[in-house]
C-alpha cells in the first residue's frame, strides 16, 4: 500500500470537489485497488485537529512512511515571505512550512491544480499574498520548493495543472505513481503528465465544422466556432477536456463557452478580456498550435469563402435553425 | 478555564481553527478562526467587468456556480439587463444542481462520519451507524458517490463542467438546450430521485416535502424501523443524542431568497426573529473590521464602499474573516433560515420549539434536497428549446450593480464597482462569513461562536466533538469565507 496525504492552500477546494466527480468507479473503490491509503484528505478523512495533526508529526518523525505528498492550492508566501496568509489551523505554523518539510521526505510530490502547480488564480492580479506554485512561479521554474527541488524517488514535482482537474487526470496519475511506471519522461516542460497534456483540448472539439470553415461565434451561447471572436483557445490548450468529457459529456466548449487554457501557466493574466479574442489587422494573435502564420491566414480566407450557408446561418445561432441537408439516393 | 486550539478542521470547504475556553465539562467562550486569506477583491481590480465571471467561481470549489450567479446578477443589474425565461429556468437548474449536490455531501461525506467515531463506540445505535457511514469506508459513500456523479452529468450537459463554468451569463445562459438534452436532463433528474427515495429517505420527496410539524416528523420516523433509510437512522441519532440541544445560536435568520426570478423568487427574501418576518433590506448590511486583520477597524463599512486592506496591525484581530452585520445584529444564514423565512410548517414548527440547533440545520437541508429535486423537473419541462436562452448587453463605462443569490449554505452577495470601464470596486459577503465571522465592535461574537458556548466536553477530549457537530451543522465553507 502507498501511503497519501492531501493539503489544501490558497485555492478553492475545486480539486476536491472535482476528483470526487470521478466515476468507473468512484474514487474510493478506485485509490482501494490502486492500492493507494489516504492518511488524510480535508474532505474524506476522520480525523480532525489533535488527531490530524499527530498524524502528520508521525510523519515528520518517520514513524508513518509519506509514499505520494498531493498539494492543492497556491503556496502563501506573504506577507514579506513569511506565510502568514496561511497558517495551518490548530498549528501555529504557516502552511509553507508544513509543505517544505513534508516535500522533503515524500517519495513523490504532486501539485493538483494549476493554482499549486504554478500559482493559478490565487496569483492573478497584483498577487499581493505573493501566491505561487510549488516548483514553478508562473512559466519561471522555482516556485517555493525551487528548480532543483526532487522528491525521494529523484523526479520533480508532478503539475497536474487545471482549474480544476479533470478527475481522471489525477487518478490516473497516482495509479501510474502506484504501478511504478512514474518518472520525469512522462512529464512535459510544465511538468504536466503527457497522458493527457500531449493532446489539444480542440481534439474532438464539437464545433470542429464550424473550426474548418471558419463560421465563427459572434455573441456567447452562438453555435459557431469561438477561435476567432469569442477568446477560445482550445487549439493551443494542453488537455484532452473533447476527447474526454467532463462529468459525463460536457467540456467548456460544449457547455457554450471558450476554453480559456486553465492547465497553462499564467492563464490567469491572458492579457486581454477572456472572451474576446485579440487581434492584430484582423487577425488572432493567437494561432492553432504548430500551424504557420501564412498558412493559416491562407487557408483561413480560403475557407471563409467556402462556407456553407447552414454554417453560417448556424455559427451565430443559440438552436440549430438549419439541420443538414437529407440526400436521397434516388432523384 | 482552560484553552483549547483546534484545528486544522476538516471535512469542511478550506481551512478552520477555533479557539475554545473551557470550564465545568462544558465550553465558555469561543473564537472562530479563518485562517487563509487569498484577496479576491483585491485580485479583481482592474480587471474588465466580464472577467469577473471567470475569477469569481475560482473564490470556491463547492459554492461555484453559486459564485457565478452572484457575479452574473451583479453585471446584470449595471448593464441593466433582463433574462428570457429559458435562461431563468437554466439557471435555477444549475444552481440547483451544486446546491443539492452540496447538500447531499455534506451529509454523507462531511456531517455523518462524526458519529462513526469511536467516541460513540458503546452508543446503542454504533455498530449500524459505523458500519454506514464511517470516513471513507463505511457503505453509504459507495452509494452516494456514484449517485452525485450521475447527478452531476446534468451540469456537464447544461454547464459544460462542474466546478467552474462560464455558461451563467448577466443576460441568461451560454448553453442552449436541444430537444434530446431536454428530454436527457429529466432521466438524469429521475436516477438521481430514485437514490433519494430509496436511500436517503426511504419515502417519495412528496411525503417528505410537506411534512408539517416536528410531531409529524416523528410520525413518519417511526412509520419504519430506524435502519430503513439514512434520513432515519440520523433521527435516530439525533433522538437518542438530544441533537436539538446542541447549537443554538441566534435564532435570527436571514435569506436573500432563492430560485426563480430574481424579483420573484420560489422562496421568500427576509430576515426572521420572534415570530416576526421582516422584508430584505440591503442597505443595513454592513462589514465590521475591528476584530479582522484588516485596515480601517474603527467603524463599519456597506458592502457597495467596502474596503478590503488585510494587516496584521490590527491587534484585536483574530481572523481574516470579516464581520458582517444586519445593522448591528448578528444573524445566521443557510438552509434552516431559508425554510423559517419562506414560512415552511415544518422548520417554523421545529425553531418555535428549540430554535436553530444542529437538529432542525440537518432536517432543513435535506427537506430542501426533497422539495428541490421534485421542483427540477417541472423546471426542465418548461425549457422551450426553440425560444432564447440568453440576452446580450453592453456593460458602461461607469456603473454599479448588486447581486444576491442563496447558496447552499446560505446568502451570498456581490457587489460590483465599475469605472472607466474597469472593476473598482468588488465585494463580496459568503454565506460562512456571516455564520462564522468574528466579534464586532460591540463584542458581539458570530453565530458559531454563539452555537459552540455550552457545549460540553468530554474527559481528554482535545476536538469536543460535540463542537465539531455544531460546526459541522453550519455546513461552513471557509474558502468563500475570506475569499
């Protein structure tokens, strides 16, 4: 059995909350046959106050093995460095400090949430509480555990980043954690498992008619495409939200809105309002990943010229008004 | 006397430390700490009115949508920007769907296991009650966690993820429903209603629903033996505990009214005390500083020049939560007050007799979870997928707007600044920040630290967990409480 234990930060719970969504099976039934012990978890466990807190100095002492150390939320490191933004209830003591020495003894680390990947939400704006994440600051390497921080097993701190998690993402994770197959190859230059941030969230996009003819949204709600006016970046997002939905069959895109690339660092701060996609001449600065500038542009008119009337007349429409067309195979 | 700081406190939303002074097996005094602050006022700033639907979800995890509602009515209401009824209907469904999921985990997940401890070990009622609902391994979990993820599919469909979505929108909702999601959204309702009658309450949500006095309550609970369902085997708990004389606090509620249209809610907006029903009245709400690691401790602030500047300087403070305050009073929010200022039989019965305490909270969220759920299908069978889903509006340059919701722990409110263009000003009061705030300027402690004086303590015990019941009766979210 593995040991884990689950600390919440400066985030909002979300990541919980998510994972509790997974099913086939649940969470339980699944970390049981992972063979994964949850020492504690804010939402799950008994055990409260005294009780959690011997607990944790067990592990401190050594006498309970920390096999996976899960940390949800931005690490506080205000105010002045001192991280009294969050002081662990019942202990006097600021959460950073907590996590710094458990991080330092846990065979594996892993951030849940873009907020204690890289600081997330909890970051955005003037981050006056100085919130980061643990081994990333944004797209910096750092955060509070720094660049060369490994955990006992040699491999850097796991970003299971998003906002939330998808609750597959981190189950899976901590089953491949479990079966041993875990090291650095398997993550990203973000520290993402590839598992699931080698895929764009624009893969099985459901709007991907309207995608290649370019008949765009104009207003939220709109059924056409959201690249191009409505902020989406679902073709530039790490994630696989359209190939695997989200409880049961949604995803943002599905569900009438633009994805605004919550498993990247800083996607808190895009730059421009996230509805609305930025422009240069016309043109979205952000482009399709991997796809050339002339390309694009090229193949963007090419196929706004050849538009079919349903698309158009269905991109900026709340109902389908225009089913496809029934062809007979006879006259 | 002697002191006691406990925490950290789970299976709650976020982060929790009270401090208790003891004395005669019981609790004398209490203080109630929130010890995270993150400033989401703060990060607001600056930031393009619309942006805040993106933000202010990511205040709480469990009060998400709740959140966005909160925000959306607050654009709404600067734009000045009306709904199509399908969007009223939508949003009511999404609302509903996290307040009951709220709901349900709350009791399952973080209020029940409480009494799986071996605290209870020589209780009559132990072995069944341990056996279901013991932290992470007793059965109801297996039970209820699949039935929540089937539940929550509705969310998926009607708002694309849950938590954190964009589809509430100032003038309805991003999402239009199709004919086949429609029908698809009464069988997900209809699942999740048959795990409610056959676990939760081993009876239809109708018979639930209009029970009308505490003595019919306990009619119906001896209709079957205890162990026929969940909803019993906690009255059974609460009969032999004397639940009803734990937690009391100040048997003044407060409801901002919920569902439907916003300026004809399903149930009723006011605050409660005595007997007496009292309209809304917003502009009596004030935030007080002196007892919160915040600037500008000396007088109290409306919500709409609220100021949110956190120090530690404030020597008299304890905790980053604010206090809210109707005029000077402390009052207690959540589903209890909602039922009480609505008027339901039921609750008013229940308070005339023992008040707000940890029994009439627990019966008041689940009787909401049976009204809910049978009101969701007559919600969706009004959608009329060919008619609009969503207005669409300009925000101004310079505006201000004010939005109240109820969440599943109760009033929420945000109120938005807008200038040049760009938020000013945002504030916002959670439901926990009222149950759970600090002292105010009048010494006057919060409901919890009202609820948890008296409370006794057992020999040794360093949690009371008869303060964790209290506690964990205000089902408190500690995240939206500091926000």
């Amino acid at each position: 059995m593995l040991n884990l234990l689950w600390l919440q930060s400066g985030g909002c719970g979300g990541c919980s909350m998510s994972l509790l969504n997974a099913e086939s099976p649940d969470v339980l039934t699944l970390f049981e046959n992972a063979g994964i012990n949850l020492l504690w978890h804010p939402s799950l466990s008994e055990a409260t106050g005294d009780e959690c807190i011997a607990m944790l100095e067990g592990i401190l002492v050594g006498d309970i093995i920390l096999d996976i150390l899960c940390i949800e939320g931005s690490m506080m490191t205000g105010p002045m460095g001192t991280g009294k933004f969050h002081i662990m209830g019942g202990t006097g003591k600021p959460m950073i400090e907590w996590v710094k020495a458990l991080a330092d003894i846990a065979r594996y680390t892993v951030a849940v949430g873009s907020c204690a990947a890289y600081g997330g939400i909890t970051a955005a704006g003037a981050n006056d509480t100085d919130a980061t994440g643990l081994q990333f600051d944004g797209e910096m390497a750092g955060g509070l555990l720094g660049k060369d921080f490994t955990s006992q097993s040699g491999d850097q701190v796991v970003n299971i980043a998003g906002c939330p998690v998808h609750p597959d993402w981190v189950t899976e994770t901590l089953m491949s954690i479990a079966l041993g197959e875990h090291n650095d190859e398997q993550l990203d230059k973000f520290g993402r498992p590839r598992m699931y941030a080698d895929h764009l969230v624009h893969h099985g996009c459901s709007r991907n008619e309207f995608y290649e003819y370019k008949a765009s949204a104009v207003d939220m709600g709109d059924r056409g495409c959201m690249m191009e006016n409505m902020g989406c970046k679902g073709t530039q997002a790490h994630a696989d939200c359209n190939s695997r939905p989200w409880n049961g069959q949604g995803s943002c895109t599905n569900g009438g809105y633009p994805c605004i690339n919550c498993t990247a660092p800083e996607f808190e701060e895009p730059g421009h309002s996230f509805c609305q996609t930025p422009k240069i001449a016309g043109i979205p600065v952000g482009l399709p990943t991997d796809m050339p500038k002339a390309w694009f542009v090229a193949l963007a008119q090419l196929s706004k010229a050849a538009t079919p009337e349903r698309l158009k007349k269905n991109a900026i429409a709340e109902q389908l008004i225009y089913p496809p067309t029934i062809h007979k195979r006879k006259g | 006397m002697s002191r006691i700081v406990a925490g950290p406190f789970n299976r709650v939303e976020g982060d929790l430390e009270i401090t208790l002074e003891t004395g005669e097996d019981k609790v004398q005094r209490a203080e109630v700490n929130s010890p995270l602050y993150r400033g989401f006022e703060r990060i607001l700033l600056g930031h393009k009115p619309m942006d805040a639907l993106v933000y202010t979800p990511r205040i709480c995890g469990i009060c998400s949508v709740t959140q966005s509602v909160a925000s959306a009515r607050a654009l709404a209401d600067a734009m000045g920007l009306g709904m199509p009824k399908n969007g009223e209907l939508c949003t009511n469904l999404v609302l509903a769907s996290e307040n009951i999921t709220d709901l349900i985990t709350h009791f399952y997940l973080f209020f029940m296991p409480d009494f799986a401890r071996d605290t209870y070990a020589g209780a009559s009622w132990f072995d069944d009650i341990q056996g279901r609902f013991k932290a992470t391994a007793g059965s109801a979990a297996a039970q209820m966690l699949p039935a929540r993820a089937d539940f929550l599919h509705l969310m998926g469909l009607m708002a694309g993820k849950w938590p954190h979505t964009l589809s509430l929108q100032p003038g309805g909702v991003a999402k239009a429903i199709e004919p086949k999601e429609r029908m698809r959204l009464l069988a997900i309702v209809a699942g999740f209603k048959r795990f409610l009658e056959s676990t939760l309450f081993g009876d239809s949500l109708t018979t639930i629903s209009q029970l009308k006095s505490e003595a019919e309550l306990w009619q119906w609970y001896q209709q079957k033996p205890w162990q026929s369902s969940d909803f019993r085997r906690f009255l059974h708990v609460a009969e032999v505990q004397q639940l009803h004389q734990l937690g009391r606090a100040t048997d003044h509620f407060l409801s901002f009214g919920a569902y439907g249209a916003i300026d004809d809610p399903m149930w009723a907006a006011g605050s409660y005390r005595n007997g007496q029903t009292s309209p809304l009245e917003i502009a009596r709400i004030v935030e007080d500083h002196s007892h919160s690691w915040m600037s500008d401790s000396d007088y109290p602030h409306p919500p709409a020049q609220g100021i949110t500047q956190p120090t530690l300087d404030n020597e008299a403070g304890y905790s980053w939560c604010k206090a809210p305050r109707l005029g000077q009073e402390v009052v207690e929010v959540g589903p209890l007050a909602r039922q009480v200022v609505n008027g339901h039989p039921l609750m008013r019965d229940m308070i005339s007799r023992h008040g707000g305490n940890v029994l009439s909270r627990v019966v008041a969220r689940l009787l909401e979870v049976a009204i809910v759920v049978g009101q969701m299908e007559q919600w969706i069978k009004q959608i009329d997928p060919t008619a609009p889903f969503c207005h669409h509006g300009e925000m101004p340059a310079e505006a201000s707007g004010v939005g109240l919701v109820e969440a599943a722990r109760g009033a929420l409110g945000h109120w938005l600044e807008v200038k040049n263009g760009k938020i000013s000003n945002y504030q916002i009061i959670a439901p926990t920040s009222w149950n759970f705030s600090p002292r105010d300027q009048h010494e006057q402690p919060g409901a919890l630290e009202q609820a948890v004086v008296g409370a006794p303590v057992l020999s040794g015990e360093k949690t009371p967990v008869s303060v964790q019941h209290i506690v964990r009766s205000f089902d408190p979210c500690m995240a939206c409480t500091v926000h």
